[in-house]
C-alpha cells in the first residue's frame, strides 16, 4: 500500500444528511494511529469493529473487541476505544438523537411517559446486530439511496435492537438527582467560566462532595465535563459551518490552538477533518 494512501485511510471520514439531521455516521479505515481520551456524548452512539482489534474502556471496565463486536454507548457515558500495540482496527460509528430514539423507543413499548430507556448490554458479538449495522452505515453513506430507503433502514434497525437487547431504567437516588442537576448546570454554562462552588450551590451540595462525587457518577471530574461538553458544543457549531476559530471562542476554549489540541485528542480528529 502507498504511503498517501496509507495516511488517506487514517484520516476519519464523516457522513452528514440535513434532511436526516438525527443521525451521524462516522468510519474510518485504518485506526492504527488513532488516539482517543475519555469522552462522551449528547447521543447514543453504536459502532461495529470492522476489521483487527482495539480495546474498548467504558464504566471503568476494559472490553477487547474485535472484528464482529458491536459497542454500545448511552449519552453521557465516559468511554474511549484505542488500538492494541499498534494492530489493524477499522470502524465505523453512528451517533443518534436521543430524543429520537426515545421516540422510537416509546413507540414499540407503548409507554408515552418514558424517558431513553438504558439497555443492559455494552458490548454485543450478536451477527444480526453486527451485519445489521454495517447494511444501516452502507445504507446511509451510498449516494444513490434516496431519503426514504434511508429512514426506513434507520427504523427498521433501531427497532430491532430495541426489541432484541434487554432495556433497564436507570434508576437515580436523591443524591444522584442533586449531581444530575450540576451536570445539567454545566451543560447549560458551559462556555462560561464556572466556578466549583457555583456549580455545587445550584445542586444543594458542598464543593467537596460534588468533586467526589461527580465523578464516580459521571466517570469525569466537573472540569473534564465541562471541557467535554464544550467539544460537544463546538461540534454542533462546525456541522452549522461556523469557522473554526470562531467555534473555539464561542464554545468558551481561550484559543483556537488549545481547541485543537482538546478537539484531537478526544475525537482523534481534527476540527477541520470533522467539518469536511
């Protein structure tokens, strides 16, 4: 293989559709090179290991996945998948609405109350999940498919995961409804400059036992969250267009060089890579 081309299947390659704005598809071909800290995401996210090998660390737990493995990630999971020792690895990734796919969900369980329903699997080696997933992704990414064929892959898909996978309620103790609330404060303030003591005050909690606490609940401290969410942020601005500069001022990071250094290295992407 030449090296241009070697560096051309390193390089991520986004999928974006206006008029299907509650899904996003990612792949990348060569993961070998990829680096990504611990992160999270607005959406649930799904991706299947194409090719070789990579470590998948959720929950504090570590998952080798391989060539079949479908990985599943609910919003606000603290997660990072790396490649082992340099070893083939290739994915591809969907990033789905959660508001959508609890529409979907509420739908199929004719409960009109329910909120995103978490399901008990993280990793699945199921072959109808995997291949189902590859044909949703090929679906998507083709050109030629029109909008139609394109929602109807979506449903079906989502629809069968839901039906197969175990669903379990997160339940949330007071406490934990007092830290939901100061993850709900930095999401909402996240391009200010926050104060811990701040943050705790809305939630009824001291400083102390927020910086504890929130991260055995959230797998990030306070300030790792409210960087993370300023990535999130940023990233709704670039697929708006906005210029990269621009988006690191108005996402709160001090200067663009410092977003880019953030942005690489938990998406292990550049913001320009992902803007396309």
């Amino acid at each position: 293989m030449s090296k241009s081309k070697t560096v051309a299947n390193s390089v991520p390659q986004f999928w974006r559709d206006s008029r299907l704005p509650c899904i996003e598809a990612r792949y990348l071909a060569d993961g070998r090179q990829a680096s990504y800290g611990k992160h999270a995401h607005q959406t649930f996210s799904i991706g299947a290991v194409m090719a070789g090998e990579s470590s998948f660390v959720i929950d504090d737990a570590c998952h080798h996945v391989a060539a079949g493995s479908v990985v599943i990630i609910h919003p606000g999971e603290v997660h990072a998948c790396n490649p082992i020792a340099g070893q083939s690895w290739s994915y591809c990734m969907l990033y789905v609405d959660a508001d959508w796919l609890a529409a979907l969900q509420r739908e199929l369980t004719h409960d009109a109350s329910a909120e995103l329903l978490k399901y008990a699997v993280q990793v699945s080696r199921d072959p109808g999940l995997y291949q189902g997933l590859l044909a949703l992704h090929a679906c998507l990414v083709d050109a030629g498919n029109d909008l139609l064929q394109k929602q109807e892959a979506a449903l079906q898909y989502f629809s069968t995961l839901h039906m197969q996978l175990h669903a379990v309620n997160a339940s949330l103790s007071v406490e934990n409804h007092k830290l939901q609330r100061a993850a709900e404060f930095i999401h909402t303030h996240c391009t200010q400059d926050l104060r811990l003591e701040a943050i705790a005050a809305c939630a009824g909690l001291s400083a102390s036992y927020l910086f504890r606490a929130f991260k055995n609940v959230y797998g990030l401290s306070p300030h790792a969250y409210l960087i993370n969410r300023r990535i999130q942020y940023a990233q709704t601005l670039l697929k708006r267009g906005a210029a990269i500069a621009d988006a690191a001022q108005e996402a709160g990071f001090a200067d663009q060089a410092h977003f880019q250094r953030v942005f690489k290295r938990m998406l292990s992407a550049t913001p320009g890579q992902y803007q396309g």
